[in-house]
C-alpha cells in the first residue's frame, strides 16, 4: 500500500462536501489503493455541523481513510497537504451572477492562499468556490512559496454538462464522446469548443450544425448553473462534487491522452494575458497538466477567447484592493 496522501476540503459541513467527502474517501479521486487521511476546514460556526458530518464518514468505515482531522485553522488544515479542495464559501442564490460573489467570498482566498505555502511544494490545489477563477487567481498570488502550476479552478462540471447534452441531442452515451472542453472564466461567457470533438470517432462538427452548437447548446451548458439553482433552489452539489473528483483524478493519474478542461494560472497561451486564471485543453500525465497547444483558433471561438479575457480582467480589476 502507498503511504497516506493527506488531503484538506474546506467548506467539508456544506452541501458540495457531503457529497464530495464519500467520493474522496472511495478512492474515485486518488485511485482505489491509495490511502487518505481528510483534512477539514470549517468556519467554528459550523464546527459542530462537521462533527456530525465526521461521525457519518466514520460510521462508513472506508478501508482508504486512514485518518480524519477537522480544524477551523487554515494553517493547520493546509500543512503539509497533498492535495486541497477550495470549495468552502458562499453559493450564489437566484438572480445573482457568479461575479457578484466575489466581495463576499474573495476575502476568503487571501488568508487560505498564505496558509496553502504550508502545504506539499507540489500540493495539487483545485479551487471550486465561487467565482472560481478568480478566487484561485486570489489564492494563488497569496501562496508564494507554491508554484503557479499547482492553482487551478474547476471547469469540468462545464465540460461534463457539454458531454451531457451532446449525449442527449446524439442519443449516445457520454462515453461515446471526446474532446469537448471549455474556454475561459466559469461564467455565462464560458466557450464550450466542439471544434475537435468526436462522437464514435466521426466529427461532432459533422454532425451538429453551428446553429445548434453556438446557439441552444453553449446556452444550455453557459447558464446550466442558474437553471439548477431556479429548479432546486440552491446550487448544484452532487455534480459539483463529482466533477471535482473528475478534474483531481484527471490531475493525479493522467488522462491517457484524452483532452480536459482545467482553469489554469495562464503563461500567455492563446494569448490569455499571463497570470489570469483561465480555463483551457489540457492533457495530464505524470502528475502534470499540460495546455493543447497549436489547435486552429476560428474567428468565432477567437472572439469567445477575447471576450472571456475581458470578463476576467474585469473580476480582476474588481479585486485590485484585495491583491494588493
Ligand atoms: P454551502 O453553503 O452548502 O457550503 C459552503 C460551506 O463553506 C459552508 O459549510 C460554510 O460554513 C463553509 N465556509 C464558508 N466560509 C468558509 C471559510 N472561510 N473557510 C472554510 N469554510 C467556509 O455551499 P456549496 O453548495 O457547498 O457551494 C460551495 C461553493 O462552490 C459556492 O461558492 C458555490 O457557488 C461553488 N460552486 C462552484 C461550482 C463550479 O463549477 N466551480 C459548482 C457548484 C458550486
Ligand atoms: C454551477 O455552475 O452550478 C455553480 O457554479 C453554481 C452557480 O452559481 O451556478
């Protein structure tokens, strides 16, 4: 047996991590023989909720958990971690835009970006909380000591919707589908790029039309998020929580090749300004994620790129005071 990876979730009282804690502690993140001890972060107000939520994953008896901590010091939840689920902060209600919580929940990232320099130098941090983007673009400028390459936010519940409505429209399962991936910020402007997509190995281009592709669908999978929140009145959870063990397992054990969306802290690529938090084609391998690079940009999805820039710049901006 590998020795324990030690992994923190923040928020781990809350909706998203009810559902996230069991798919950790299954293996479906790190693989099914590789122990973990969990590190929860809770704010005290809702310690006493965690307790209960701790009871529950010790009544489940996972052969993988070889340890459960709970804490409501960063510091203390980050040290020496392996790997870091952001997701502890508020969700959006109706009507509200992801980038309207970014006062209430920016703050946040400041404190837990200078608690992660505790952590693993190759900690592999995946930041959920809303707006993603940019918190982790927060988290990331605060946490020195670890490189860049370890930040990154979650698109793949994104990805995994375009797989979902693909799949329906196609009348095919989603394993039928590959490279589908998501351009830039967790937002309404998000791209979802079926430019080199494949269902049973034909072109998806081939067979769905740009008026379906640019129209109802990247509507759908854009404002997928509102649409849950108005149906169950609150934010998704389950698949939240899925598509982080999708993007950490991608992240841990490698994608064979296979392209996934991840928000990374961008080199200039596609030419996203270095340093914003962008969503972009990776492959992973080895513990390492690396962007696509040199796929055919269209004037299209090249005006989709530009716009998410700006929108992202734009939350930036919104942040100026607390990057200091
Ligand atoms: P929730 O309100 O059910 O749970 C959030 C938990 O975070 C609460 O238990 C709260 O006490 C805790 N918390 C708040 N501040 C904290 C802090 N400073 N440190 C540690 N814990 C803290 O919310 P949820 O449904 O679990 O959603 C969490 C976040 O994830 C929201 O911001 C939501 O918008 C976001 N989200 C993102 C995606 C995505 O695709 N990126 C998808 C779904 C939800
Ligand atoms: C989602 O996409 O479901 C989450 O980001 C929650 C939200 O506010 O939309």
């Amino acid at each position: 047996m590998n020795a324990p990876l030690r992994v923190a979730v923040t928020g781990a009282a809350g909706n998203i991590g009810y559902s996230l804690l069991w798919r950790i502690a299954s293996g479906n993140a790190f693989g099914a023989d590789q122990p973990v001890i969990l590190s929860l972060l809770e704010i005290t107000p809702a310690l006493s909720k965690l307790e209960g939520v701790v009871m529950e994953l010790m009544d489940s008896a996972f052969p993988l958990v070889k340890g459960i901590e709970m804490t409501d010091d960063p510091e203390k939840a980050f040290a020496d971690c392996d790997a870091i689920f952001l997701v502890g902060s508020r969700p959006r209600s109706a009507g509200m835009d992801r980038a309207d919580l970014v006062a209430a929940n920016g703050p946040i990232f400041v404190g837990q970006g200078k608690a992660i320099n505790k952590a693993k130098k190759s900690v592999k941090v995946i930041t959920v909380g809303n707006p993603c983007n940019t918190n982790c673009l927060i988290a990331n400028h605060y946490a020195n000591e670890i490189p860049d390459t370890q930040f990154t936010a979650m698109t793949r519940l994104d990805q995994n919707r375009a797989y979902g409505q693909l799949a329906g429209k196609l009348g095919v399962a989603a394993s039928d589908i590959e490279n589908v991936f998501i351009w830039g910020n967790h937002a309404d402007t998000m791209y979802p790029d079926c430019s080199i997509a494949t269902v049973n190995g034909e072109k998806i281009t081939d067979k769905l039309g740009e008026d379906y592709l640019h129209g109802d669908f990247m509507k759908t999978v854009a404002t997928r998020g509102g649409a849950i929140i108005k149906a169950r009145g609150a934010s998704s959870a389950a698949s939240a929580a899925s598509a982080a063990i999708d993007h950490m397992r991608d992240w841990h054990l490698g994608t064979n090749g296979r392209i996934v969306s991840m928000g990374i802290v961008s080199k200039g690529e596609y030419g996203v300004p270095a340093g914003l938090v962008y969503s972009m084609p990776v492959t992973c391998e080895n513990g390492e994620w690396k962007v696509v690079e040199g796929l055919e940009i269209s004037e299209f999805c090249q005006g989709k790129i530009q716009q998410n820039i700006e929108a992202l710049e734009g939350e930036k901006a919104a942040v100026a005071d607390i990057l200091g």
